[in-house]
C-alpha cells in the first residue's frame, strides 16, 4: 500500500488544523493564480473565446500537474514535497480562523472595519452592507468554502495523491479568478467553470451530507428528520446557477433555520441569487459560531469517513 495513502492525508489534516496557511511560507495557490495572470495575458492576445479560455486553463493546470508531479517524485525531498503539498492543498484551519477574524469583526468592530473583514472572504462587493448582510455574506462564504477549501481537495488527495489534489486546486483558482458570467468573462473563464463544476460535483454532495451528519451529533434539532432536510436542502441547492455551490449552502441553512441567498454587488452589478432555506430566519453572531462549529466537524468526520473508505477500497483492490 501506498505510504502516503496510509499517513499523509492524517498528517496533512493535522497540520492544516493546527497551523492553517503561516504567512511566513509561500503558498502554492498564490503560485497558481501569476501563472493564471501571465497565461491569460498571453492567450487573450489571440482572442477571448470558450476555445481560447480552455487552451488557457490547460496552460495553467497541465503545469502545476508537473511540477507537484516531478517534486514529490524526487528520491529524498518527495517525501517532504508530498507531505508538503498535501497539507498546502487543505485550507480548513485557515476558514475557521478567517471566519472567526470576520465574525468577531462584525460583532465588534465598526461598519467599515466589518466590511473590510468580510470582504477579504467574500468576492462580492461589502462596501455599502448592513450587519445583516455581512453575517449572511460570512455564512454563505464559510459554508460554500468548507467544501471548495477541504472536503473536495481532500477527496481528491485520497482519490489520488498530491497531483489529483493539486490538478483540482488550480482548477478551482481559475474558476474564482475567471469563472464569471458576465463581461470579459463570459466567454474565456467558460471551460475553466464547467471543469470545477465537473470536479466539485461529488465533493459538494458529500460535504452535505457530513453536515448533516454532524448536525445529528450535535443534537441540532433539523437533524433529525434527516430525510426531510435533506430533500428541502437538495431542492433550494437546484436552484442555484451552480450545481454544487448550493448544496452546502442550503444543507446549512436548513439545518440553522436561516435565510441565505438574495442580492449581491459583483462589479458593480447587482445580481439577485437564488433565497436558500426558511422564509425567515436573519443570521446573528450565535448563528455564524454554530457553523463555524458545525463545518469543523463535518469536515473532520468528512476527513475520517473518505480516508478509512480509500484503506478500505486500496486494500480490496
């Protein structure tokens, strides 16, 4: 059996719970988005069409493949570059920490200095939010990220190691960088959103579900008519442009009876999502640190439950 499907994914869980992202190390996503930038420099000079944005994505992804590829198999330094970017991958540690910055900011802080917390989590624009607005922004950000950040990278690092896991990561880097609809994006960030929809597809479903597991555990009434909020939560998720950003998103609020969805500013442009969960329902502080309780232990029984399945089938096969 592969040593790192053994141990790597149980360490790299560990340090990301532990350490989360330390500033004083580069990041191999910040990596990934300048070689996104200079990419896209390059081949809009040849047009800006679906055609040329998938040329573009495979410019992207097939050499961060590579490169994670040819350092985790160097003699010695592989094992290290495994280990490395297998934790680098998983951003669980850091959502909480950043959730729990941004929550204490909105609680606490001024207006301006809420939004500016908020708006380091979120893409859309916080600049004229109330501080219900900014708790619904921080719960829908946390939510949806709990699976685009661990549950889906994970997944794909038990599936297949590091380079899976990475292959996925710049995927789900240009889908935030270029995954738009509207504008000079339309067109060119097209092949780069339908591949993390391709991606993410499984990842986001499982995510709801260890939600719904851990809501059960911590006794969070909803819970218990588990096929009821799961079919409620299955149906408001089919109403986003997304077929899987939804679906954690609405498995919470189902499970916390709050509202999420409405308008949002994305470049000055008001677009009006899809409303998530109860008809009422206004999200509060005790809510966002119920789900930041609730997405630490549905990834980490996530984690468990995906890691003892790859042993399981490993060893079968």
């Amino acid at each position: 059996m592969d040593w790192w499907l053994m141990l790597v994914p149980f360490v790299a869980v560990l340090l990301d719970m532990l350490a989360g992202d330390p500033a004083c190390l580069p990041h191999p996503v910040r990596a990934v988005g300048r070689l996104a930038d200079m990419v896209e420099r390059r081949v809009r000079g040849y047009g800006s069409s679906v055609r040329m944005g998938a040329l573009a994505a495979g410019l992207v992804v097939l050499p961060v493949a590579v490169v994670v590829w040819g350092l985790c198999a160097l003699p010695v330094a592989g094992a290290l570059a495994t280990l490395y970017f297998a934790y680098a991958g998983l951003a669980l540690g850091s959502l909480l920490k950043e959730g729990e910055a941004a929550l204490a900011a909105v609680q606490h802080g001024t207006l301006e200095e809420a939004r500016h917390a908020v708006g380091m989590l979120v893409s859309r624009d916080t600049s004229a939010m109330n501080r219900d607005e900014l708790y619904r922004s921080l719960a829908e950000s946390v939510s949806e990220n709990s699976n685009d950040g661990f549950v889906a990278p994970f997944f794909y690092l038990v599936l297949g190691g590091p380079v899976v896991l990475w292959v996925y990561k710049a995927v789900s880097t240009l889908d935030s960088m270029w995954g738009y609809r509207t504008g000079r994006w339309a067109s060119f960030g097209c092949a780069a959103a339908r591949l993390d929809d391709v991606l993410a597809y499984v990842p986001a479903r499982i995510t709801a579900f260890f939600m719904l597991a851990a809501a059960r555990l911590m006794l969070v009434p909803t819970a218990f008519d588990l096929r009821g909020t799961w079919r409620r939560a299955a149906s408001d998720a089919g109403l986003m442009d997304s077929p899987n950003a939804g679906w954690p998103m609405a498995m919470a609020a189902w499970l916390l009876s709050r509202r999420m969805g409405g308008p949002a500013v994305y470049d000055g442009v008001t677009v009006n999502k899809p409303l998530l969960g109860p008809v009422t329902g206004v999200w509060r502080a005790e809510d966002i640190r119920m789900l930041l309780r609730l997405v630490r232990l549905s990834c980490v029984l996530g984690a468990w439950g995906l890691w003892l399945l790859a042993l399981w089938l490993h060893a079968a096969l």
